[in-house]
C-alpha cells in the first residue's frame, strides 16, 4: 500500500511497476507503443498535411548522430495530444517498432492522464509517460526517475511550458530542465524543437482530433551543455543561478525556433 501523504508514487505508475516487474511492463510496452505510433502515422498520412523542417526524420538522425550522451528533447506544448502524435512524424517508425529502448520517456500531467483510473494510467505508462504533479518542484520523483534514465542512456522529452499553450508566444520554460540537465552524470545533449498545428488538430476541451489540418515542426540545432555547465563551474555559480543559466540557454534556442515556425506554419 502506497503511503497517503505520497500518492503521486503510486500513480508514476511505470516507476512501481517498471521496477518491480519489468518485463511484463516492457513487453507490454513493446506491444502498445509501435500500434499506437502507426495508428497516428496512418491518420497523418491520410487526414492532414505536415512539414519537418530542415528534413523529415532530422531529429531521428539528430539522436543516432549522438548516441552514448544523455539526449533531452524539449518543445512547446500546443494540444493534448501532442505527444504521441508529434512522434509518430519525428521519429522513424522503425525505432517505435524496433528499437523500444530509444523511445523517449515523457512526464505527463499526473491530473490529466494518471487521476481517472488506473485503467488510462497503465495504458500511458506503457507509452513510457511518467506522472508528474504540477506544483510539486523539481526535485519530486518522478523528476529523479528522468535524472535516472538519462544517466542510463534513455532519451527523455520535456514539454518546456509545463502546460498546453496554444499561443503563437511561448510560456518561459519551468525550472526542472535546468535541473535534469545539471544533474546528469554526463553533460546531455539538448535537441530543441518547436510545432504549430496541434492547437488546430485538437484545440482546447475537445478530444476528438479534427482532421484536414496541416502541422509544422522545425528542428533546431543540437546544444552540447558541456560547455555551459563547465563556463557555471568555473565561475562558482550556485545550483539555482546554474540552472537559470541552463534555461535561459534553452528559452533563447525556443524563442529563435519559434519565429521560423510561426512564419513557416502562419506565414508571418
């Protein structure tokens, strides 16, 4: 039985269950991931138009360039399905098939997808989402579950904004990349990427997707935080003014990501 004071443990669902049965969990897993990523790739292809930009899969042959560093994606989050929608396009549909291990793990809004049964949670934590509670900091557990999959060569995607923003701005991004970034055993590799289009797709307090609609994805460049991190050492900054630094860096990289897109996708 779960202690009442830490509930959210007990909805972080692939953290109980990913450590105490792993290979029912995995092999789940292995099944849901490749059906639900085809089913969206199938419903791209037939119902809408998308565009990745500067190439389809360049963030695919982005994470292959850097094998063997910790990967963190971050992006905007525009819809409720961004994710797994957005994958379905960005990666390869060989790596949902193939290659498990590499799917990114995701924290997910512990009220929206972990509190309305544990039927909808268990389903989520075989698509590798893990609950994350909204106000409880960056130092909450389902955040040290992300510093360890990192640290074991697992890719791991952060929806920056820490809610869905459906404006064409961008929400500064929330403290806890900063953290995952500072605490790996080796400097991670950040991979930022912006995409309009989901608030089109599924706009807010709807939950069937529109179809005929058109998204659009620009992928930036690759930030080695090796650098950063060793330039806030040198300088003896504390913990909290390194991770500012951290994700100052990323909201800049965004912010420069997000005019392309907005012109690409709006033609601003």
């Amino acid at each position: 039985m779960c202690d009442p004071s830490k509930r959210y443990l007990c909805d972080v669902i692939p953290v109980h269950l990913y450590k105490n049965n792993y290979r029912l969990w995995a092999n789940l897993s292995k099944v849901v991931c490749p059906i639900v990523s085809g089913s969206f790739l199938l419903f791209f292809k037939a119902c809408h138009r998308y565009h990745v930009h500067p190439s389809p899969h360049h963030l695919d042959d982005l994470m292959e360039q850097h094998r063997g560093r910790p990967i963190l994606t971050v992006s905007n989050h525009m819809s409720c399905l961004d994710d797994p929608m957005i994958w379905s396009v960005l990666y390869r549909y060989r790596r949902m098939a193939l290659k498990w291990d590499e799917i990114r793990w995701t924290p997910g809004a512990q009220e929206i997808l972990f509190s309305k049964g544990p039927a909808l949670g268990l389903f989520m934590s075989f698509g590798k989402a893990v609950s994350c509670v909204r106000g409880a900091g960056i130092y909450q557990p389902v955040m040290d579950f992300c510093v360890d999959r990192l640290n074991s060569g697992d890719p791991v995607h952060i929806f920056v904004e820490g809610k869905v923003n459906a404006d064409r701005d961008l929400i500064r991004p929330k403290w806890g990349i900063g953290r995952l970034v500072q605490d790996c055993q080796k400097p991670p590799i950040v991979i930022p990427f912006i995409h309009k289009g989901m608030e089109d797709i599924l706009p807010l307090n709807t939950v069937i997707p529109r179809p005929f609609k058109r998204l659009t994805a620009v992928i930036g460049k690759p930030i080695d935080m090796g650098p950063v991190l060793e330039s806030c050492e040198r300088h003896n900054f504390t913990r909290p003014t390194t991770r500012k630094c951290v994700t100052d860096l990323i909201q800049s990289e965004l912010e420069h990501l997000n005019v392309t897109a907005n012109d690409l996708h709006y033609g601003l």
